[in-house]
C-alpha cells in the first residue's frame, strides 16, 4: 500500500479519499493512532477527517477496521460513513478514491487490465512510488489527464515532478 503518495494527494486537495487498508486491524489502528490523527490534528486548516470503516466490504476485500480519510468538502460519501452491512463494488471504490479506471469487472476484462504507477521523479533520477491502481485500457486517455492534473498541482505546490508508468 503506496499510503504515502495518497495521503500527500489528500492533503494536497487533488484525492477526495483515502483508504487505509493494512488488512489488519491492529496495524489500521497503529496508524490511525501514530500517523493519521497527529497529522489531521496538526493541519492549520481543518480540510480532513477520517472514519473507521465498519461492515463493509468490496468485491476484493473486506475493509471492516480500515482508515478512510476524507475531505470534509467531498461530496457523496454517505456509502462510507456509515456503519450498516454493505457491499461496495470496486468501480464506486474508484470513483470515491479518484482513480481514473477500475479493476476488471469480468473474465473478460482482465486481459485489458493496465497497472499504473505514478512516481516522485526525484533530481538523483531515483523513483520514489507513490500510488498505484489499475485501468482498463479503454480508460488510458482519462488516466493520462487524470496525470497531467496530479502533476501540474504537485510541481506548483512541492516543485516536484512525477513519472508515469502504464504496463
């Protein structure tokens, strides 16, 4: 899990979510206590919250005991901060995250399935991950533009340029 790159992109105003996803919930609520609440609590401006998932799983895990941090100015997270049974497929997942694409949805989807990284192109030329999903490779427009954003807001921001890598 790239938490750095997603957590640096929240507190940036580029992710609307993150999920903490340990899949286990001692090392969730570690985090939650050592990193996440520290963090949150230090921020001069109160744009982030978070909320300890429970009942809820997706099509490829089960997140009860996961971190989300949110913007409190996103909009439609009801599915999320709620505490009732539900499944949640991957494609609301990856809207909610802001991924540009999703996991395959079928057999037939997977040999279509593009990873994406994006890394910190650091002025030693060392890659430094810092998030990772997959598209669909329909969907390799949208993620190019959906980069082209990321970029520009981390280079005006951090003065720090990205990379990308699709496979």
């Amino acid at each position: 899990m790239l938490i750095y790159g997603e957590f640096g992109f929240a507190l940036l105003g580029l992710k609307p979510c993150v999920l903490v996803e340990f899949r286990d919930a001692r090392v969730n609520k570690f985090y939650l206590e050592t990193v996440i609440q520290p963090v949150l609590f230090a921020l001069k401006e109160k744009t982030l919250d978070y909320h300890v998932i429970r009942n809820t799983k997706t099509p490829e895990s089960d997140l009860d005991g996961c971190v989300f941090i949110y913007s409190k100015t996103a909009s439609d997270l009801s599915t999320m901060l709620t505490d009732k049974e539900q499944m949640i497929s991957e494609d609301t997942m990856a809207l909610l995250l802001d991924y540009p694409g999703h996991l395959p949805n079928s057999e037939e989807e997977i040999p279509t399935m593009k990873s994406v990284i994006y890394f910190h192109n650091r002025p030693n030329k060392q890659l430094v991950a810092l998030t990772s999903f997959a598209i669909q490779i329909t969907e390799k427009e949208k993620t190019l533009q959906h980069f082209r954003e990321y970029y520009a807001i981390c280079k005006e921001k951090l003065d720090i340029e990205l990379k990308l890598l699709i496979q």
